[in-house]
C-alpha cells in the first residue's frame, strides 16, 4: 500500500470521527438550546476528509438534513475524497 495513500486514508478516518462527534454534539445543543458549532467548524471538517460519515451521521440523527449546502455538498466531497483516495493507492 503505498505511503501517501496510508496517510491519506488515516487523515480522513480521524476527521470523520471527530466530524461526527462534532455533529451529535451540535444536534444536542440544538435540543437542548445549547452553544451551538458554527456550520463553517461542520463544513471544514467534511471538506478535511470527514464528508461521508459526516453525512451518514446528519441522515442518522436528522440533522441538517433541510439545509441544501449539506444535502448536497457532502456527498459531492465525499466523492472527491474516494476518487483522491483512488488515485493515490494506484
């Protein structure tokens, strides 16, 4: 496997984690009214490598799932970081 493709691919599990805790704890503070994390924190991490899990976590808990930018736009990166993810193990 090579190198690039390792770091890549380690890169991208951490943001998905931390990205989906992030948005669990965003989708509690929203029940609860509590300090809220901004959509851009939300964006940067799907954009960093965290889209796909991200995205399934919104589907999972109905979180953002009215607002189009995310709708949309993490399936889009997620299918960037999977073509990337492709290119980098050949």
């Amino acid at each position: 496997m090579p190198e690039l493709f390792k770091i890549l691919l380690l890169m991208m599990l951490s943001f998905s984690v931390a990205g989906s805790v992030l948005v669990l704890l965003d989708k509690y503070n929203a029940v609860h009214r509590l300090y809220r994390v901004s959509e851009e924190t939300l964006y940067i991490f799907g954009a960093c490598g965290g889209a796909l899990l991200m995205f399934f976590c919104m589907k999972l808990c109905h979180h953002k799932t009215r607002k189009k930018g995310f709708m949309l736009g993490f399936p889009l990166m997620a299918a960037v970081h999977i073509v990337l993810l492709f290119l980098c193990y050949r």
